[in-house]
C-alpha cells in the first residue's frame, strides 16, 4: 500500500537500536538511531488512517532483527510490545533460561 505521506524527522540524541539474535537467544544494542521515519498509510474501507514510525541509522533503516530501541533514559522499547526497564530486564523476560 502506498503512503499517504513519509517524513523524515531527526532523532534527539542517545536511542539506539535494540537487535534480537533468537538463535544463541540474546538481546544486545545495535547502532544509534539518527532519524525517523513516518510513513501514514490509509485503512482500507475507512476514513481511519494510521502512521508507522521506523528508525534509521548511518546505514539506512534498521537491521531485519531490530525489534526495538533503548531510550536516552536507559529504558528499551520493544516495538509493538511493551517498554522494559533495561536492556537486562528485556534479556530475563525475552529468554529466560538464557
């Protein structure tokens, strides 16, 4: 579907990626989050629209396996999800006999 709009907003300093590697079961921080991108799509069959908002690095948008982002005050948000404390709280609560 094609957006109704994109913008490209400038991050304020200290987020940071958030990178899901299922397969040895660990959460660690990827690169720093240096805009963001909206996008606001239309609902299909309605006058409702809704917006997406997408982190980007240096090196474009984010990895496939980013699942979120750490905060400036330390908390992680995992999008879609919830916001954890820490980093380690995501870890315990992500994979718990990790």
């Amino acid at each position: 579907m094609k957006p109704l709009s994109i913008q490209i907003v400038p991050a304020q300093p200290g987020f940071v990626t958030v990178i899901d590697f299922d397969d040895v079961k660990k959460v660690e921080l990827g690169e720093p989050v240096i805009a963001w991108r909206i996008e606001t799509h239309s609902v299909e069959k309605s006058d409702d629209v809704f917006s997406s908002c997408i982190a980007i690095t240096v090196d474009g948008d984010a990895v496939s396996n980013c699942i979120g982002v750490q905060n400036p005050d330390n908390t992680v948000t995992v999008f879609e999800e919830s916001t954890y404390a820490s980093l380690a709280e995501l870890q315990t609560n992500r994979y718990p006999n990790a």
